[in-house]
C-alpha cells in the first residue's frame, strides 16, 4: 500500500475528525462542549503516527479506536479475618451462609493483576462461581481445580462449565503466570488413585490483607452452606505457608503423579501435611502417629479435665480397616482415662461396635444428622474432619493442641489430595472444642409428630434397602 507523506497524513485526519464533528447536531450541548477535547486528542494522535509514515486507513483509525479495558479495582473493601469460621445449617441466615459469604466477599476484594486459585473437590455455588468469573473478568488470575466426577456426563455441572468458558476470555494479553483457566483431576491430582478431596483458597492479596490461604472441610457449594455443618481456617500474611500452598497448587494443575506427595512444613504454631501419603516418611498412618504421642493422665497448667487430657473429634467419616485401627486407639485411651468425645456423620458398624463397647462403658459419641424433609434418608449433617486435644501430647503436660482439615478418617484420605494442618495454641484449640461441645449438646432432633414420622420413614427405607446415611456425601 502507498504511504503518504506526514502532512497529508496531518491534514486528513483533521479533514476527517472536523467533518465528523461538524455532522453532529448544533443543539447538543453536551456534544459542542466535548468537541475540543476530540480535536485536541486527534491531533496528538495523528501527529505522532504522521511521522511513522503511517497509511492513510491507519491514522483514520487511530482517534476512533477504544483503549483497551485494563485491571479493575476490587468492588468490595473486605479483609478476610484470621480465624476459624463455622457455619450452622440450622441456624438463621447469618450462620447457615457464614463461611460461603466469608468466601464470596473475599472473592470481590481481589483487585486486578492479583492471583486467585481453588482447590476444591467440587464448585457447584452459582453465587462462588459468579464470583470467580467476575475477579477473572477485572483483571485477577483466576484458577480452579475440582475432581473430574463432579462436572462430567455422570454429574452435570452446568455452572463449573460456564464458569470454565468464561475464564478462557481475554487470555492473549496475558502472561502465562496470570492466565486464568480450571482443571478436572481424573484421580488425585498429584497421585496415581484416590480422589482430588481437598478444599483451600487462595488470595495474593483481598482487602488489606496478602497472602490469604482460607482451608477446611467446606467444598465450594451451596450443599456446605444449607445442609452441613463445616469449618474454614484462614491464615493471612504469611508468605511461607502461602508459598507452600501454591506449590502444591501448582502441581495438582498438572494432573501428574508426583514421587513425593506428601509433603510437610513447619512455621511457628503451624504445621501442614499434604496427601497423599506417599513417598519417603510414609511408613506410619500419620494420624496414629499422633494418637499414640497422647497419654491419657498428667495433665497440668489448667488444661484437661482434672489431671486427665481431654479431647474433642468431629469426624465424618470413620469406617474399614484404617477406621477400626483409629477406633481400636480411641477406646485404649478412653480405657486409660482420657476425656473423648465424639461427633461424627457415618461411621461403619465396626467402628461404631468398637467405641461403645470398653472397660468404662461406651464412648460419648453422637450422630449429627437427620431427615428433615422426612424420606428416611439423612438430608443435614455434620461434615468437618478436625480434633482437638489439651493435655499431654509429645511430652508436653499442658499442650493444646489442633487438627483441621479435609481428610477423612478412611484409607482412601491417604491416596487423596488433602490438607491436614496441626495448630498449636490454647485459643483455637477452645474454639473447635466448645463448637464439638455444643453439637454434642444440641444434636438435630425433632420431637412428638415429626419424631414419630422421622423414625418411620428411617424404617420404611431401611426395608426397601435404602440406608438412612446414601445421602451423606462424606466428600
């Protein structure tokens, strides 16, 4: 194509921008008061490209052409909390969407160029999925993972796909550690079996706060919020753990086998261990290492109960032979005298034999579930994996000491993708003790008619071979 010299390409821009300018509408106030201003713009615009020897369809196309959209500030100003959340299904509006909120509003103080990723066994909130897509939408990197059976021919997920195409928008400007995208693990991610269990999210910065890693037993679903009871821990500022997360992050976006899975980290009062249990240092169950550091007397400082360690478990799952070995440890230290007790979901009948049947009687355990919507089969219950001792542990007479996490207590948590994070520290080891206190004391229950009806249709289920717990999903 010709080029043409600078100031023909000088003065036709201005032939064209004045000609646009003179075609609008004399009454238009608002249109004369701007004119200036486009004059102006086209002019620099035009004098600079007049001296690169620009063609003449280019510099016409300069004032006209829109800037590109760029990275967006946060819509909201919320700085995530240290902490542990729990929410509470039957509770008001408040604690049924505590955790979920608590999530959503971290999502939106994202700003652009910032980093979001989620590990999480299943996003199926349309209200979280919004969100991430809107964050990816202004700017932020956003990442997903999820297990593959969760948005497949087998189960639908709708809103993951979206969600999956809306984040493959507006990817070629981008640098390849701000892409966004998502990840369906076949097994799990980082190992030849098991499952892609996990469940942590993570913000390079959201508010005020940097280096936000938000984990626990609540998956990315509107199920969390409305039918289970669950807890998320959240730890900000800290650059070392945040790192730590996002290299195992990273490696389960691959969805490659790694030799060395489990993986382990100490800093201050935090210690986190990553599933699955593979590789070096794998040759005992890392939770009965725990168990068997416990000794049931002894207990100083004001911690335990009178002289004895006390201890506080809401599980929801515990069953096989992994499960009966745990169960074999809990009734050896009830026996010595510690102070147990237990909430859980489903436990197998093995288990279940184990721990009500020792030398002091049975263990105080008790089912947080129940059929609210009457069709014999458990529709809300409890769904967190977490223990809490205060007492003698390692030597220590006056430890307190927490787990949180997502891994359940079966044989299939040791091949899957898990988070399991041990915390010392009497403040939170109170907090995940007295929320498994009042469960125990406050278990669902309904009384006279509605008693009457849950138990029969619990029956009429059980005789068509339907178990009252196929609606638990322990995952």
């Amino acid at each position: 194509m010709r080029r043409l010299p600078a100031a023909t390409v000088l003065a036709t821009s201005l032939t064209i921008v004045v000609s646009l300018l003179g075609a609008l509408p004399s009454t238009a106030a608002s249109s004369q008061a701007a004119a200036p201003i486009s004059v102006q713009a086209s002019v620099r615009a035009a004098s600079q490209v007049a001296g690169q020897g620009v063609t003449l369809a280019q510099a016409s196309s300069v004032a006209a052409k829109p800037r590109r959209k760029g990275p967006q500030p946060a819509p909201d100003k919320y700085t995530p909390p240290a902490g542990v959340k729990f929410n509470n299904p039957l509770a008001g509006k408040e604690s049924r969407g505590r955790i979920r909120r608590h999530l959503i509003r971290t999502i939106d103080s994202v700003p652009g160029r910032e980093q979001i990723r989620v590990a999480s066994w299943n996003v199926k909130s349309t209200d979280i999925q919004n969100a991430l897509a809107r964050a990816h939408e202004r700017g932020v990197s956003v990442r997903v993972i999820i297990d593959r059976g969760n948005a497949g021919p087998a189960k639908p997920n709708p809103g993951f796909d979206r969600l999956a195409n809306r984040l493959k928008a507006g990817q070629k400007s981008r640098a390849a550690t701000q892409k966004s995208g998502t990840r369906k693990c076949v097994s799990s991610c980082r190992y030849y079996s098991g499952i892609a269990h996990t469940k942590f999210f993570m913000f390079s910065q959201a508010g005020k706060a940097r280096n936000v890693v938000i984990y626990g037993s609540n998956n990315a679903t509107d199920l969390a919020a409305h039918s289970q009871w669950n807890d998320m821990f959240t730890v900000r500022g800290q650059g070392n753990i945040y790192q730590e997360f996002l290299g195992v992050f990273d490696q389960m976006y691959l969805d490659n086998a790694v030799k060395q899975s489990y993986v382990t980290y100490q800093h201050g009062s935090f210690t986190s261990y990553f599933y699955p249990f593979k590789g070096k240092g794998t040759q005992n169950d890392p939770l009965m290492r725990d168990l068997n550091d416990i000794r049931c007397k002894g207990a100083t400082g004001g911690t335990g109960t009178k002289g004895r360690t006390k201890i506080r478990i809401a599980q929801t799952s515990m069953h096989g032979d992994r499960g009966k070995e745990i169960a074999n440890r809990l009734r050896d230290m009830y026996e010595n005298g510690c102070d147990i007790k237990i909430v859980y979901a489903v436990f197998g009948n093995n288990v279940l034999q184990i721990l009500r049947n020792t030398n002091r009687g049975r263990i105080p355990i008790r089912q947080i579930a129940q059929d609210f919507d009457l069709d014999g089969v458990y529709d809300k219950y409890l769904h967190m994996k977490n223990m809490s001792v205060s007492g003698v542990y390692k030597g220590k007479t006056d430890a307190n000491v927490t787990w949180n996490g997502s891994a359940n207590w079966t044989q299939v948590a040791l091949v899957s993708d898990e988070i399991v994070m041990r915390i010392v520290g009497p403040r939170i080891r109170a907090q995940y003790a007295n929320w498994v206190d009042f469960l125990y004391a406050n278990p669902p229950r309904f009384t006279g008619a509605k008693a009457i009806a849950a138990t029969t249709a619990r029956r009429t289920a059980i005789a068509s071979g339907i178990r009252p717990e196929s609606g638990i999903e322990v995952n």
